[in-house]
C-alpha cells in the first residue's frame, strides 16, 4: 500500500512549495501492517524512516466531515499507542489554537492530555511493580 501527500504552501506570493510525504506500508496476508515507511521532501533525516504509527486527518469539503487514516503496527507496545494518541490530540490543541485562536478549547484539550498522561503514568508504574 502506498500513500502520497503533497502539500503547497505559498506565503508572500513567493512561488508555490511543494513538499512531499510519502508513506509505504507492508502489510501481512490478511492485511494488517507490518511495516510503516515514510519520506518526506522536508524530513531532516534523508531516505526512509521507520514507524509503528501514523494518523492522518483530512478535511472533506463537500460532506463537511473528517476523514481518518490510523495504521499501527503489531510491534507498536501498547503503552506507546496510548502516548501516541495523548500526544496526537494534544497536536490537535495547538492546531486548533493557531487556526482558529480559540485558547479556552485548546486549554481544554490539553486538560484532557494532562489527565491522560497522568493516568498514563500511573498505569505503567504499576505495570512495573506487577509484570
């Protein structure tokens, strides 16, 4: 499977940017994904780099809805994902912030991850105390 991004960005009435982001992912015999690469024009790091998540969101403009790409690896440990998913909505935080200027939403949100991480924490704490 594979998916491609691109994004434009043109700022000052500079000429058009582009920058892509290409992920490759190798899945098993019923589908499930092994591997997750991804490329970007923009990644520091040249080549392919390895993950175990991605989540994308995409703004459908004619049903006014979100569309969702989440894959995850089997190898991605659970308490990983937990943190991954705290770290994704606190992203979404900022986002909001930035786009819209609405801080009281964003705090709120980042509420939420605070309290998260927190039970986060806790859980694996006592995951050590009790392998």
């Amino acid at each position: 499977m594979r998916l491609r991004c691109l994004i434009l960005r043109n700022t000052h009435n500079d000429p058009v940017k582009k920058s892509e982001i290409h992920f490759t992912v190798e899945l098993d015999k019923d589908s499930v994904p092994e591997k997750i690469f991804w490329q970007a024009t923009d990644n520091p790091n040249e080549g392919l780099s390895d993950t175990n998540a991605v989540a994308i969101g995409i703004w459908d403009n004619y049903h006014k809805g979100t569309l969702k790409l989440d894959l995850w690896t089997n190898n991605m440990d659970v308490y990983d994902m937990k943190r991954f998913c705290i770290e994704v909505i606190s992203g979404v935080a900022d986002t909001l912030q930035g786009a819209t200027g609405d801080v009281r939403m964003a705090d709120q949100i980042e509420s939420l991850c605070k309290e998260l991480s927190g039970q986060l924490k806790k859980e694996i704490s006592l995951s050590k105390k009790n392998p």
